[in-house]
C-alpha cells in the first residue's frame, strides 16, 4: 500500500536538498513556512519589525545547519 506524502515528509526532502546547497529548494521552505513563523514570533515579541528580523535569523541559521537537520520532527520544530 502507497502512503500519501505529507507538506512534513516534502519538508524533509527539501532540508535534504538545501543540505547539498540547493537554494530552490531553501526558497521553497522560505516561502512556505515564512508566513506562519512571522506570525508567530509578531505573537511572542510584539513588535513586528524585530519578528522579521528573528525569522530572517531562523533562515540563516537554517541554511547553515541543514546538513545536521535529522528529520525527528517537523521542520519548525527545528526552526
């Protein structure tokens, strides 16, 4: 029996690609999660211009430690 594929394993596929440089794929994850964690962190600082700011750091971050990303949990776990 085939398992349908989840946004979650998609996400891992991606932070295996970005993992080997690929910067589509980063900007894929970009666009899908940026939305979600700049509300998120509007929610927990208050202050819009610095949740932009933690996300942009979230991504560098991101990029620089995708070849350690183990896919245990959802990706904005690791986020």
């Amino acid at each position: 029996m085939t398992r349908l594929l989840t946004d979650e394993d998609d996400d891992h596929r991606l932070m295996a690609r970005v993992a080997e440089g690929d910067s589509l794929a980063f900007r894929t994850l970009v666009a899908r999660h940026t939305s979600s964690l700049t509300a998120h962190a509007t929610r927990m600082l208050r202050n819009a211009s610095e949740a932009e700011e933690v996300v942009q750091e979230a991504y560098i971050r991101l990029w620089k430690q995708a070849p350690s990303y183990r896919p245990d949990a959802k990706l904005r776990t690791f986020l």
